[in-house]
C-alpha cells in the first residue's frame, strides 16, 4: 500500500493539485543536505507504502546513511477501488528496490496489504530471515481520499480508518513489540498536517490522521522504558505522482505559499525533505526524542495551538 499523495494537497485543494514551480523546486533541491554516511550502517529498516512519492524518498534517505531497506506495499494500482487515484505497481515497488540497492545496501520487496494482520507478521518473518530483525521501522503507507462531510459515505469513511489508522495500528503492533524484546529500535510515522486542524474536505483523512498521532504517543508511551522511540513526521503538501498543469498548478502554488497554508514561499515539498526528516528522527541523534510529532510543513504549523 503506498502513500502516493500528499494530505494536505487533497484538504486544501479540491482539485487535489500537487506540484510545485520549477524555481521552487530547484530551491528546495539545493537547500538538501547529504545525510551522515554511515551512520544507520547495519541496521535494518521497513518502510511501508515505498514504492514510490514519500514512502520511495524515506527508504533511499535510510538507504544513504546505511541501513538496509525492506520494502513493503501492495503492489496493486487496483487494490481499492474507489479511491480516485491508481495505487502503486509491482514495477513501481521492484524500482524502488532497485534504487535502495544502488546505494550499496541490501534490500527486499514484500508485498502485503497493512490491513491484513496475518500477512505483516509473514513480512516480518520474511525480513527477519533475509536481512534480520528490524531497527527502524517506518508505517508510511496510507490512502487519500476527499469528500465533503455531509455527503461522505460509510465506505468512504471506513476505508480511510482501516488503511490509515488501523493499518498502521497493526504495522506497530506486529513490529515494535520484537523491538522492545531487544531494548532498542525506532519507529517513525507518516503523519499529516491536516492532523492538527479539521477539513470540511476530508473528514476521514484527518480523523485517520489525528487518530495516527495519538496512537504514535501511546506507542512511545509503552515503548520507552524498552529503549524504544516513537515519533510521527507532518508534512505539508509533497510533491506526488499527480501533476497539475496550467490553471490548476497556479491556484495551488497561490492556495499554498506565502500565507496561503504555508507560512514561507514554497507550496510543495520534495519527498526528500520527509525523507530528511524521518532519517533523523532514526537516527542515534534523536535518541532522545519520543512521543513527538515533527511538523515538516513550511510554517503551516505557526498557527497551530498544541
């Protein structure tokens, strides 16, 4: 399953433009810093939802420091229906794989459905016998979908609840526990910023969402006296496989820079910038930092009260 669009693009926009002007681009492309090499190097992660956008841009960030990355998703542009976007295809997870691999570490594809409990721990199994147990583990994959409030149905709302909040409840629940066994490991959330404030759009992506952060403090809460964390990144809207042209390109750049959603003058992120994020947060840097969601979000978060 894979996160193949930004939240926030789908709460603020009803077009659901994602994309930036090629000036903003090359401006966030040149303000990237190469990760410390090395500094992940035998450790392994799992990153869900990777075969491409955030998830993709997450696992060759990790790959980059040195760790070694299992990557899972569904694999299947049909999976959910109903939905308005094709998910990510078998092509799209084996590149991904192959990208992680041309870092000079090992990887893996699994492809599972985070929905299905029995087939996460067949994962786990499979990664634990290929690469080894999983340090860092990143529940990344989720799905976007918009309707407004009084016109959402009940399978709208359910599938949005069962990927994002209850798949990625069953992710931590199969993975972190054999992390506390050991006394040490990380996991980092894909979070959103439409979490930190309601969407008459998309209900039920910001309820997963919300639901999504709450769940990652209650995982650090059990977590921490086994030595290990767990923190959430929220970004902003990402750069995403759907490209707007034109009108709508210009109307998302102006509903979204400079005070429009984001307090700075960029409307989209570059994956990249999550991927920095999460490697941090990965990282023996954040050793200390638990229970935390990191907003990645441009200054949408100054008005956020909490």
């Amino acid at each position: 399953m894979t996160d193949d669009t930004d939240p926030t693009r789908r709460a603020m926009l009803a077009g659901g433009a994602l994309a930036a002007a090629a000036t903003t681009l090359g401006t966030t492309a040149a303000r990237a810093q190469d990760a410390p090499a090395g500094e992940l190097a035998g450790q392994i992660a799992l990153v869900t939802g990777g075969a491409r956008a955030i998830g993709r841009a997450i696992a060759l960030e990790l790959a980059r420091m040195g760790a070694d990355v299992a990557i899972l998703d569904i694999a299947d542009p049909e999976a959910i229906p109903g939905i308005g976007y094709p998910l990510a295809s078998r092509a799209d997870l084996d590149e991904a794989v192959e990208l992680v691999r041309a870092e000079g570490v090992r990887s893996m594809a699994i492809v599972a459905d985070i929905r299905d409990e029995a087939a996460l721990r067949e994962a786990r199994a499979a990664v634990e016998a290929e690469l080894g147990p999983v340090d860092i583990l990143c529940p990344n994959a989720a799905i976007v979908t918009s309707a407004a409030f009084d016109e959402m149905t009940g399978d709208e709302w359910r599938v949005a609840i069962d990927v994002n909040l209850n798949g990625t409840a069953n992710t931590i629940r199969v993975f972190m526990p054999p992390m506390m066994e050991r006394g040490r490991g990380r996991v980092v959330v894909t979070s959103s910023s439409v979490a930190r404030h309601g969407s008459a759009g998309n209900a039920q992506y910001v309820a997963s969402k919300w639901g999504v952060n709450g769940l990652v403090k209650s995982a650090a809460a059990a977590a921490a006296s086994a030595g290990v964390t767990a923190t959430a990144v929220a970004p902003t809207a990402v750069e995403s496989v759907r490209m707007p042209e034109g009108d709508a390109l210009e109307q998302a750049n102006e509903a979204l820079s400079n005070g429009g959603y984001n307090a700075m003058d960029i409307a989209f992120l570059e994956p990249v910038e999550i991927g920095h994020a999460v490697a941090f947060l990965a990282s023996p840097r954040a050793a200390f930092i638990t229970g935390e969601i990191v907003d990645v979000a441009a200054g949408a978060n100054i008005r956020w009260t909490a």
